[in-house]
C-alpha cells in the first residue's frame, strides 16, 4: 500500500492542476444539482420489528382519513380572563377552528375541543388536534404560514394560544458552529504549522470534501429518505477528519522536507506513509460508521452510511487533493524557521526544532511527557483508569427515549404547548397511548374494547380512556388512553407494558390482536431495541477494526489494549452526557433548558464515531512507535520516538475535533447539541487520557512484548506496510540523496541534502 499511495502523491503533485479541476468539477456539479433538486428530506422515524410501528402501519391502513402517517399540529387556547367556555372565548375559539379547517387543502381533520371534551376542568384551557393527510417535509410554507396565522387571530382575540407537533417541523439550524469550530482549527492550524499557507491547506481541502459529500447527501434526502439531521452529522464528522487527515499529511511533507528530501520525493514519501496511516485510520471510522446497519432501524443506518461516505470522501481528499495543493504551494507550505537564511531546508530539525543546533537538540514537549510517563508507567495507568472510570459512574443511570416538544428549547412556541397542556391536564396529556384491537381474522373488535376499557380504568397510573373508534369495516377498534406522567417516565413505560400484557387474554375472549403505538411506545420500542443491538454491534465493530490493527501493527496486544481503551473512553462520554443533559450539572452553562432522558439514537451512534476516531489516533500515534522499533529502537526508545514526532500533530487534532465538535454544542436541536457535546467529550478523554497517557504507560510496561506476534500469524497475516518498508525495496529514494525531479506545471525541482533515514540491517529481523 505504501508503494501505490507513494506514486499515487507523486502523481497527484505532478498533475496538480489535474487533480485540483476534477475536485472542483465534482463540487460544482455537486452544488447545482443541490440547488436544483425538489428532494426534501424526511421527518418520518420508521421503526421496523417493533410493535409499536406494526400499530401504526395498521392504523394507517384501517384509518386512511385520519391521516395517521402524516403531520399533525396540537393547537392549545388559554383564556386570559374568565373561562375558556366564556361567550367570547368560546366564539374565538370556534373562529380558529373554522380557519384552521379551510387553512390548507392538506386537513385532513379538525377536532371541536368543545365537541370532544378537549377543555380541563378548571375551565381554563382547550386544544384542538389539525391532522394532515402529508408529513411535515411535505407541508409548504404556505401551509405553515396559515397555520400561525389562525393561532394569531385567536391571540388577537385575547387567548394565549401555541401550536405543538410536528407540523412546524423546520430543519435543525446549526447557529454558528461551523464557524466557530473552523476558526478554532484555523488558529490551532496556525500555532501548529507556523505558516498561513500551510494552514489553509488543511481547511481548503476540508471544506472541499464536506461541501461534496453534504451536497450529494443534500440530493439524495428524498429518494433515500434521509432525516434532516443526516447532513448535520456527516458535516460535523466530515470537517474534523477532513482537517485532521490533512493536517498528518502536511506534517509529515514538512517532516520529509526537513529531513533533506525533494518536494516530489516528500510529497510521495508523505504519502506512502502518513497517507497509509490515514488510509487505515479512514477505515475505521467507516466500519464503525456502516457497522450501524446492524441495529436494523433505517434512520440509523442511513446516518451511519451518510457519515461513511462523508469520511471517505475525507479520505480520497487526503490521499489526492493534499498532494496537489502541496504543489501548488511550494515553500509556502513550510514556516520560515523550517528554512535557513539561505533558503536551504535545515535537515537536522525533521520538522520540529529551532533554527541553530542547540535548539535541535531539546527535547520537545512530546519527548519530555513520554519520558516520564515511561518513569512511572503504573502511576499513570491508575490515574487514568480511575479518573475515566469515576466520571464514568453516571453511566449506570442511562435512561433512553425519543426526542418530544418537551425537550425543545422554552423560547419555542412547540415547548409552551406542552406546558399549557401539562399543567391543565396533567402530563400525560404529551403522551396519548393509542392502542389498535385488531379483529380482522373474525374478533369482536367493539367487545374486547370494551373489556380493556374497563381494565384500563382501573389501572392507577391511566387518567382516562376515549370511548372506542371503529374503522369503516368494523373490525378494528382503536382507543386512546392518557397515562398519569410524562411519556418520558418510567411508571409510563409501566402502563405500556401492563396494556401489553393483556394481549393474550383479549386474544382468547374476542379473538383479537392488540398492540399499543404512539409517540410515547414508539420511544419505548426503539430504546429496547437499541438495547438489545449494542452487544452485536460493539462486537461487530471491535472485532473488524482488531484484525484491521493487527494488520497495521503486526501485533495482538496493541490492537487489544486500542480497544479497551476505547471502551473506557466511551464509557466516561456517557457518564458526563447524563450528568449534563439527564441530571442537569452544568446544563445553564451549556445552555441546554431541558433535562431528562438521553436519546435514544444518542449512544449508539456516539459509540460508533468515538470508536472510529479512538482508532485513528492510535494508528497516528502507534505507527510512528512501530516505525522505530522496527528500525531498530528499544521498547522505551520506540515510545519516545511515537510522541516526538506524533504528539504535537495529534494533540493539534484532537483540538481541532474537540472544538468543531463543541462548536455544534450551539445547535438548537437536542440531539444535534447532544451529539456535539458526547464527541466532544470523548475525544477529549480518549486523546488526552488513553491515547496520550493510558496507552504509553501500558506499552511501557508490557515491553518487548507489546509487539509479539506467533510466528504463523505473522506468515499468515499479510503486510500491509503502513511505515513505507518497501519503499526501498521497490527502489524509491528512501535513504539515498535526493535528486533532481522532473519539472511539473512549469516548477523544477531542485535537488537537496541527502536523507536521514538509512535502513539498519542489524535490527531487520523485528520486520517481516
């Protein structure tokens, strides 16, 4: 792989103008088929298997004019002064209701609350229920705007009115954090390489590779269905990796300058190497990413298949682009303290050092932390175990569920419907359980509804059943029960799971089928199922991305020791999003209003992209470790020699990720906010702690024997060659002075100092 990336970046920089044409064909073809494409994306959460979407899809079919599958908008009247039921009152409410009727060809009803009992007992509120025959996607602005309008002439009326329900269903806007997570890079970026140029290289080509991939991804909502957090996420985790992909790739090229070679040879060399890394890196990220499918729900799938795609195109980006723009940047891509006075590259700084000798031969920040890490190697591992592990402990408190307008921000007119109708009518007026009796195979639909009524009224946790509706055939029943508390609570799932109980005995008095559907089962289902998916998920993905790191590091314990640290990092991510977004420590700081259950998409999904970049980290910083012991460097020296070379970068990063992660932490959408957050957070503990801390300490203490492999493994495994071996072998200029290279776009290539890098016979028995 080496040898093809090797040529690959040599080809790329010889063919700059090339390369650079067909990327930026690709983002042009890409944005106008975005701006002219009619594809919306969907708001629709499909849950195959589970009960609560079988119920649904009954209801969608037994019920085709209530409009079961399309959007629906909860319209809530307080009356100001007196009673809602007042002549005035109830006249404006009346006039609302009428105009929300005749507001869109797409009603498919208006309940009368007066007419259906929909006011509270003290008189003081009422809602109505507006049922549309299309999703929310599907509703225009018009249809939105009409809708507003009659809730404002009820105000002008002088009630308090709010719409719930997904009717007002926009797009999660992401505020400012794009930018705020690009200027942070742009800064890091800066303070790292020392060159504007060189900075910018890393966030151009980033920028590329997520306006193609949001662009495509923005083209196939409709056709794939896509929710409109798909984009969001393939964005966030396309422009980390982007930038970080890049950013190992720029610094190795100035490695390879400093270290005596041509811009040619540096760009290929660059990429034989540090592009491998990325390669493998890159494909973590994706196994994690597509490993979601395993989960079986559709929105998490195409997330997961969104984000790889977003990550690939990354990639390509980094094994292509980089090396083009390289090209195109010349000796601007270097800091000026890179170059000597005479504008000969220095060779005795590979990269990182000052101008004069003595400054060269300081240890970096990188060789100062490792060595003394390998000091007090059990030391550290303790800290870093417990210290993860004690922030970890809120984790054991998980609770899941599905989003509703309770969770929206208080400045919402969604979030102040679902107050009004708490506080008038209790709680679980927010959550209606609909439960469907299914009588088609010759039941008594009508009969059976009328025994579970009467054992649901004697339930302590029901507040009330609606008399049972039958479909135009007669063979379905369907009823509504509102539950005590909140739809997010425990003692409802107690009432969903007690209705379920009664299936059996319905079915052998009546004959018929009962499920129980809703918003509130719905958010039931997928967290147990989500639950059950988690253990083949992790083992899918961990056991994949092993053989991968086996491959890489031709070893058993460093892939091993990669994936329990990751767990560890994971772990500690869930225990501070339930501290923050579940228990409410630091949530006004964070600015996040409502506290409650954690999403239920939320830690699947964070496990996966925590464990591709968890991966990528340990393949930057590890590959530069067995680059050396390999060569030739004791245990101790090789760990050393990883963090002189590979902490700087990776540090730079991680901050790079941490801050475009953080960034979305501003979204006004919960999981949006959520998920910026947890990555965040994870990155932050698997860099820092595991990555720069846990794992060195521990390959310090396993020694030599960090890098065992069987000597049949080791014949049966092929070699991936991820530190560029067999670049000499194949005869590129690995060791030998560099030599003049062949003009390209009009540039000669000057030959320089001879490289460092001469292979050590002695120690060739430690490669394959």
């Amino acid at each position: 792989m080496a040898t093809f990336l090797y040529k690959l970046g040599r080809a790329s920089f010889l063919r700059r103008r090339l390369v650079a044409l067909i990327w930026v064909l690709l983002l042009g073809v890409t944005g106008v088929a975005a701006a002219t494409t009619a594809s919306q994306p969907s708001n629709e959460i499909s849950m195959p298997g589970t009960e609560a979407q079988e119920a649904f899809d009954l209801l969608s079919e037994r019920y085709p004019g209530m409009g079961a599958d399309g959007a629906t908008a909860r319209v809530v009247f307080r009356a100001e002064d007196g009673t809602i039921d007042d002549q005035a009152n109830q006249q404006a409410v009346s006039d609302v209701v009428r105009e929300l009727g005749e507001s869109s060809d797409e009603v498919a009803s208006v309940t009368d609350p007066f007419e259906s009992g929909a006011v509270s007992q003290d008189g003081s509120t009422a809602y109505t229920q507006v049922s549309y025959l299309v999703s929310g996607f599907q509703l225009d602005d018009a249809d939105r705007d009409a809708l507003e309008a009659a809730a404002q002439s009820g105000r002008d009326a002088g009630l308090t009115v709010e719409i719930g329900g997904d009717a007002l269903f926009e797009v999660p806007a992401t505020g400012i954090a794009e930018i705020i997570g690009i200027a942070v890079a742009a800064v890091v970026l800066v303070v790292t390489l020392g060159s504007l140029v060189a900075a910018g290289l890393p966030l151009i080509t980033a920028l590329v590779g997520v306006g193609v991939a949001v662009l495509t991804i923005t083209v196939l909502s409709g056709p794939l269905e896509l929710d409109a957090t798909t984009p969001i996420l393939a964005m966030m985790l396309g422009l980390a990796v982007g930038i970080d992909y890049a950013l190992f790739i720029v610094s190795r090229y100035r490695a390879e300058l400093a270290a005596g070679h041509s811009k040619l040879d540096a760009v290929g060399r660059a990429s034989g190497t540090a592009g491998s890394a990325v390669i493998f890196a890159g494909l973590t990220v994706i196994i994690a990413m597509a490993g979601l499918a395993v989960v079986n729900i559709p929105i998490l799938t195409k997330m997961g298949l969104a984000a790889a795609g977003a990550v690939t195109v990354a990639v390509v980006i980094a094994v292509t682009l980089i090396p083009a723009v390289l090209g195109f940047a010349g000796d601007r891509a270097r800091s000026r303290r890179d170059i000597t006075p005479s504008g000969a590259t220095d060779g005795d700084r590979s990269g990182e050092g000052a101008g004069d000798e003595s400054a060269a031969e300081r240890p970096n920040m990188g060789t100062r932390w490792a060595r003394q890490i390998i000091r007090r190697p059990v030391a550290v591992l303790l800290a870093g175990v417990v210290g993860l592990g004690v922030i970890a402990i809120p984790a054991s408190q998980l609770e899941l569920n599905l989003p509703d307008d309770g969770s929206s921000p208080t400045s919402t007119t969604q979030r102040q419907a679902y107050d009004l109708l708490a506080e008038s009518f209790g709680p679980g007026f927010n959550g209606p359980l609909l439960v469907v009796l299914d009588g088609a195979d010759g039941g008594d639909a009508m009969r059976a509804a009328e025994e579970l009524t009467e054992t649901m009224n004697g339930m302590e946790q029901v507040v009330a059943v609606t008399p049972p509706q039958p479909d135009e055939a007669g063979d379905t029943a369907l009823l509504t029960v509102i539950p005590v508390s909140t739809p997010s609570s425990a003692e409802t799932e107690g009432v969903v799971n007690d209705i379920r109980a009664q299936a059996d005995a319905l079915q052998e008095s009546a004959g018929v089928q009962l499920s129980v559907t809703g918003q509130t089962a719905m958010g039931i289902d997928v967290s147990q199922k989500i639950d059950d998916a988690l253990v083949p998920y992790l083992a899918l993905v961990v056991s994949l991305a092993f053989l991968l790191l086996m491959l890489v590091f031709r070893s058993i314990l460093v892939p091993l020791k990669a994936a329990l640290g990751f767990l560890l990092s994971v772990l500690a991510a869930l225990g501070a999003v339930v501290a923050v977004f579940q228990w409410g420590w630091l949530a006004g700081v964070l600015g996040v209003e409502t506290t409650g259950p954690v999403m239920s998409l939320m830690p699947i999904f964070l496990i996966g992209v925590v464990f591709g970049l968890a991966m990528d980290y340990e393949v930057f910083l590890v590959t530069r470790m067995r680059e050396a012991y390999v060569h030739g460097a004791s245990p101790d020296e090789a760990i050393v020699t990883g963090f002189k070379y590979g902490a700087r970068v990776v540090t730079a990063a991680a901050i790079i990720m941490i801050s475009v992660f953080a960034g979305f932490v501003s979204a006004t959408e919960p999981m949006i906010k959520m998920i910026g957050f947890g990555l965040a957070v994870a990155v932050l503990f698997d860099a820092f702690v595991v990555r720069m801390a846990i794992i060195p300490a521990l390959l310090a203490i396993l020694g030599k024997s960090a890098w065992w492999l069987p000597a049949w493994l080791d014949r049966v495994l092929p070699n991936v060659d991820v530190e560029g071996e067999r670049l000499a072998v194949a005869g590129t200029p690995t060791g030998s002075p560099a030599t003049a290279e062949p003009a390209a776009d009009g540039e000669g290539e000057a030959g320089t100092a001879p490289g460092k890098d001469a292979e050590l016979p002695e120690h060739a028995d430690r490669r394959r």
